[in-house]
C-alpha cells in the first residue's frame, strides 16, 4: 500500500515462517524420533523434547540475530541516523562513525551465537548444537525469497534511469532499494550464525574420530 514499509511485510513473511516452523518441529521431531533416546560420549541421554528444543534455540537465534542486523543496518534506526549526521561534518566523520557502528554490531550476534551454542549443547550435547544450526536454516526457504529481493530491486532502478522514467519512480525504487540492502544483510546474518554452529560440531567430530586428546588442542 502508498505510505507502508516494505520492510514490515517482508518482516511478517519471516516471522511468520518462524512461527510456523516452531509448530512443526516438535510433531515432527516426535514422529522421526519417537521414545528412542541419544546417547553422548559421556555417557548421558538425549530425548525427541531435548532435540526438538535444540532446534527451536538455533531458530530463535538466527531469528534474533535478523532483528539486530536490521537494527542495525535499517533505513530509520538510531544507529544509521548517527552514521546520517556524521555525513554533515565531512567524509572523515562519516567513515569514523560508520566503522564504529560496525564494530558495535558484531558483539550482540557473538552473544546469541554463544547463548545458543550453550542452551543446544545443555540440552541434546554436541548433537544439539548440529542440530540447533540446522534449526537456524528452517526458514531458508523465506530468507532466500527475501535476499534476493535486494538485487531485484536494484535493478529495478537502474532501469528507471536508463529508461529515463519520471523522477517519482526513481523515488519509489530508491526507497525499495534501501530495504534490499538491509534484507542482504540479514541473509548474510542467518549464513554466518549457521556456519558458525556446523563449524564447531564438525571441528569436534573430527577430533573425536582422529582420537585427538582435546587437551592438546
């Protein structure tokens, strides 16, 4: 509709396949799983709820994380706005407050991804954290849709351009093309969380299967 933010509907299409994914999990994980239990190397035992749980804290994370990159990276948050009126004092301004900015986003996703890696891990041990990466590429399908939105919208207007269209055109697609750079982001987010869980259980599972004394690492 004129006047609303595109960022809000492609918003609603993640949050809610998350939610819907949230619903699915825990039928799901029941009927592939049933009342089997999964043994750790230290002896303990992982039920379907543990597993299903698992999954839910990776889906919330990368969830999060989403938010905080749109936070950070949106078209009218506090912190793109400081990065705006750093712009009126000079160039060098401008790269100092942008760099900083930068650097205080990346703290926030540590912590999620430490908190999950936790909570997985506490609850379904090493296969929890696999799991809870898997649990983060849920809503791929969603995520996906959405990043590819940016490039799309792009080159809607560089067409506007070349087409030579009315400048209230170019209006419309600079204000498309802006939510796109922030959908990218998040895109690149949900990648990173994901990559960084399925990293540290194949970085383990190796160990265990060369029989490496994790003390000498």
């Amino acid at each position: 509709k004129p006047g609303s933010s595109p960022q809000k509907a492609l918003n609603a299409g993640s949050f809610g396949a998350a939610a819907l994914a949230i619903a699915l999990i825990f039928p799901g994980a029941y009927f592939v799983i049933g009342g089997s239990r999964f043994g750790g190397s230290d002896g303990s035992a992982f039920s379907w709820l543990g597993i299903a749980f698992s999954s839910v804290v990776g889906l919330l994370a990368g969830t999060l994380i989403g938010v905080i990159t749109e936070f950070f990276t949106g078209t009218d948050t506090p912190p793109v706005r400081r990065i705006v009126n750093a712009c009126g004092t000079g160039s060098a301004t401008t790269i100092i407050s942008g760099l900083g900015v930068g650097m205080m986003s990346t703290l926030p996703p540590i912590l999620i991804i430490g908190a999950a890696i936790a909570g997985s891990y506490a609850l379904s041990g090493l296969y929890g954290i696999g799991i809870a990466g898997l649990g983060m590429l849920l809503t791929l399908g969603i995520q996906l849709s959405v990043d590819a939105y940016g490039p799309i919208a792009d080159n809607a207007g560089g067409l506007a351009v070349m087409a030579e269209l009315p400048p209230e055109t170019r209006d419309i697609t600079d204000s498309l093309d802006a939510v796109g750079n922030t959908t990218a982001a998040i895109g690149k987010g949900f990648a990173i969380g994901s990559a960084a869980l399925t990293a540290l259980t194949l970085f383990v599972a190796f160990v265990e299967a060369a029989g490496i004394d994790p003390s000498l690492i």
